[in-house]
C-alpha cells in the first residue's frame, strides 16, 4: 500500500514528527537458558506461567525461539516445552551477506499477544530476515511439531544488528489484533493471524532494540504509532529527511493508555500518572508483553466542579473540568454557561473550550466574561449553569457517562 493510505477502518493514516531522542539499550539477562530475550506468559492458560526466550548467536541457537515450564520436580526446576524452533521459518537468509548478524543469528525481545483470537497468547519474534509468529496454542501441545506452530513468517530487512522487536495492537477495533513492526528500511502494519502486510512506509533504522509503540501520543484518547527512525541506518527515504521520532495516526483506531514506561514495558507496572505498583499485577496477568492495553470499554467522562464568579475588575464566570473517566479527554471542548436551567429554558451566556488535553484525573479552569451581566445573575436570584460537551459540533469521541455534564452554581459576588 502507499505511504497515505491505509485499509485498517478505511481511515487515512496521518505522520506527524517529533525531535531526536537517543533510546538507548535493553539490559538483557542470560540467566541459564542461554537466550538473548526471555518473557513469560501463561501460555497454557492454567495459572502459571511459562517461560518464552529468544536464543541469538548461542551455538546450538543462533537465532531460535524456546519455551519451558516451571515444574519444581523437573530437573533445574523447569520441564523443556520447545527446545529450539528456528525464527526464520521458511524465509530465506540469502538477502543478508554470509558473516553478518542477519545471516548468522539475531532475534530481538519476544512481544506477547492473541493475534489469531483463539484465547492463548502467541509470541511474535523478529530476527535477522524475517518476522514471525507462533501459536500459543501449538507450542504448548505436544502432539504440534516444531514446525506447525508457525502461524506466519515475513521477510525483513535488518542484516546488521538483526535485534529489532514488535508490537501488538487491534487497530481496526474488529477484536484481532495488528502487529507493528520497523527493520532497517519499513515501518510495516500486519494482520496479525495471516501476516499480510496492511501498510507499509520508509523509516530508515539501524536494527538494533527498536521496536514501534501503540500509544497515545497526543492524549485524545486514541491509540497512535511510535516509530524511530536513524540518521545513520544504511538506507534512505530517496534522500528526504528521516531522522527522529515519528507519530501515525488514522481517525478510528482504539483508545489505550498515554503511557509506556520502559522498553520491556507491561502494563501492570505502572499507573497513569507514572507511579510504580507497589504490588503489581504479573506480566502474564494482564494484556501481555510489549503490548498496551485495550480500552475499548473505557472513555473519557467529564464533570463540571467549582461554579462561581469572578469579582474583581470585569465581572466573569468560572467553572472547573474534571476528567473523571480513564482514558484522555482532547482539548476543545466546549464548556457553556447559561443563566437559569437550560433545560427549563435558561439564557446562554456564552461558551469557552477546555484550553488542552485532559489525562485521567486531570482538570482544567475555564472562565466566561459576562459583560453587561443583569441584576439577578448578579445578586444570586438566578442561578448559574455549566454543561461540558454538548456534541456540538459532533466528534468521534464519547464518553463513558453523559448524564453527569450539567452542575450549577451562583453567579453573586459578597
């Protein structure tokens, strides 16, 4: 597809860029698994979790997937479930010259997510040359060989570092999720259970621990894409600028979290606001690995708080904005004031707009000038009325309640 269209809810996609930043590096542990990436999911759906790593340049693993299961009275404390599955599938590694990382090994972190909604989490992987996918369900059944737990394999472009990672996000909100992906050349959007490529652009990378975000980046409430691109990858974009920080939209997508912490972020680390869970909630109990959450069922909800006038120089109302719901509000909307009850028939005043973005929790004051203001606004006889988002004009957004947008206070100054 071209770089300004794309299918996913038929929306036109939208680039926005942002300045430099140096992403710096994951810590990887070896542990004694002799593996580059290691996550855990409860694969198997039983409570426990299993163990999945990527193995990169290990001698009997240079590039392979391998899953174990904690089991106390297995020897070292975990039974092998997969030994080692080539990342490559059936892709070729002829693209990359004989002796570097792309050809030899390779494989960045593993991401977590249900990409062919069969309920059990699959492990997306890239190495070298490809990008692939694997059942959770076939890699924990023992009657699946090695190679049918391949759902997908696409072919990448990352042959010097050959480290780069993915990330899984429904997109289209029909309730199967994407997989975004970067190499060293495209920033590429798959359908997650055939692989089909859905969009692809020029984003020239270097391939090493990049990976794309699902995020919001804007706080209106809706999911956007987060890529990196590097001045100093191997190829170009016909020669135009591409170095830093790019954000994609398309109107429709998903809302999910303004947040995404770390690079090996999960999501019941960490609070909206930034706080680190005291207690937090597993990896493998929440949405899974590299993947933000969902919030499909979630939505702004605004209320109106703090009614009262202003009293020195000219005479205005003031009303506060309170963001009650979980997920971001955008900046714009409108906030009107009316003398009396506008359902009774009450006179509007005038109506401002909510000056940026509200976050969860976040609050935002607004203020209306009422010159020439009369005498039983003035002395309290009638009250003063606020309403939040009365949908005109209309917009995509809703919110989770609106029947709570309405407050009322006095207009009458001591």
């Amino acid at each position: 597809m071209g770089e300004d269209a794309i299918s996913l809810g038929g929306s036109k996609l939208v680039q926005i860029w942002f300045s430099f930043l140096d992403l710096g590096t994951e810590v990887l542990n070896s542990w004694d698994f002799s593996c580059s990436a290691a996550r855990m999911a409860d694969i198997d759906g039983d409570g426990a979790p299993e163990i999945v790593a990527v193995a990169s340049g290990v001698a009997d693993a240079p590039r392979h997937l391998r899953v174990w299961r904690l089991d106390p009275a297995a020897p070292g404390g975990a039974q092998i479930v997969r030994a080692a599955i080539d990342l490559r599938g059936a892709v070729s590694p002829a693209q990359c010259p004989l002796d570097s990382p792309g050809r030899t090994r390779g494989g960045g972190s593993p991401a977590i997510a249900d990409v062919d909604g069969d309920g059990h989490p699959d492990v997306i992987a890239a190495t070298g040359v490809a990008l692939s996918v694997f059942s959770g369900a076939a890699l924990v059944d023992p009657a699946v060989v090695d190679d049918l737990t391949l759902l997908w394999s696409r072919p990448v472009v990352q042959c010097r570092f050959a480290a780069t990672a993915a990330t899984a996000f429904d997109l289209d909100g029909d309730g199967d999720a994407e997989v975004v992906h970067a190499d060293e050349q495209a920033l590429t959007i798959h359908d997650g259970a055939a692989g089909e490529p859905l969009f692809a652009t020029c984003n020239p990378a270097i391939g090493l621990r990049e990976s794309p975000l699902v995020v919001d980046l804007d706080a209106d409430g809706f999911a956007d894409i987060l890529a990196v691109a590097s001045a100093f990858a191997a190829s170009s974009c016909g020669g135009a600028p591409a170095a830093g920080l790019r954000g994609f939209t398309a109107a429709g997508w998903p809302r999910t979290r303004a947040l995404w912490n770390q690079y090996a972020y999960t999501p019941g680390a960490v609070a909206d606001d930034g706080t680190i869970a005291t207690h937090p909630r597993s990896a493998w109990e929440v949405a899974g690995f590299r993947r933000n959450l969902q919030a499909e069922a979630s939505a702004p909800d605004l209320v109106i708080t703090g009614v009262a006038p202003r009293c020195v120089q000219a005479y205005a109302l003031r009303a506060e904005v309170v963001n009650l719901g979980q997920v971001s509000a955008p900046a714009g909307v409108p906030v009107s004031f009316f003398a009396g009850d506008p359902a009774q028939g009450g006179a509007l005043l005038g109506s401002v707009a909510t000056p940026h973005a509200l976050l969860p929790g976040a609050a935002a004051a607004v203020e209306l000038g009422v010159p020439g203001a009369s005498d039983d606004l003035l002395d309290g006889a009638t009250p003063v009325y606020v309403r939040v988002d009365d949908e005109a004009p209309a917009h995509a957004w809703r919110e989770c309640r609106a029947d709570n947008n309405l407050s009322s206070g006095s207009g009458r100054c001591p």
